[in-house]
C-alpha cells in the first residue's frame, strides 16, 4: 500500500487504504465503494485452476456489484 499512496501523491491524486476485519472481504470493499467518492477499486487476484479464467468469489462479487471501476492486479 505505501507503493500505492506514493505514486498517487507523485500525480497528485488523492488514495486512502482502508481496513475492515469484522466483515467479509466482498462486502467490505462494496460499502467502501458506495459509501464515498471513490472512482476506482485496485484489487490484488491470484488466478484460480481451472478452463476458466477465475480469481476468486471475493473478486468475482466485487467485478459482479462495484459501482466504480476496477483493476484487477497479480500478486
């Protein structure tokens, strides 16, 4: 996250992390989302096996219901 938050003060945009641990992931990141004036999610996905391209129920349901952009990143 100070990767993040440093390259967004260096273009002048404001980013603000935020942790919950007494909700679930998906729904944390959903009221964040639609609680304030955010415009973009950056998540971290890992591909799942399988025939399909998957990163997840916690990815999928936030690609599924955000308000806001996305960009899904490799870790």
């Amino acid at each position: 996250m100070k990767d993040i938050i440093e390259m967004a003060d260096h273009r002048d945009v404001r980013a603000k992390p935020v942790v919950h641990s007494d909700v679930a992931a998906r729904d944390a990141i959903l009221a964040e989302a639609k609680k304030g004036p955010h415009d973009l999610i950056i998540m971290g996905v890992s591909r799942r096996p399988g025939d399909k391209l998957f990163f997840g129920d916690t990815a999928a349901a936030v690609f599924e219901n955000a308000p806001v952009s996305i960009i899904f990143i490799a870790s």
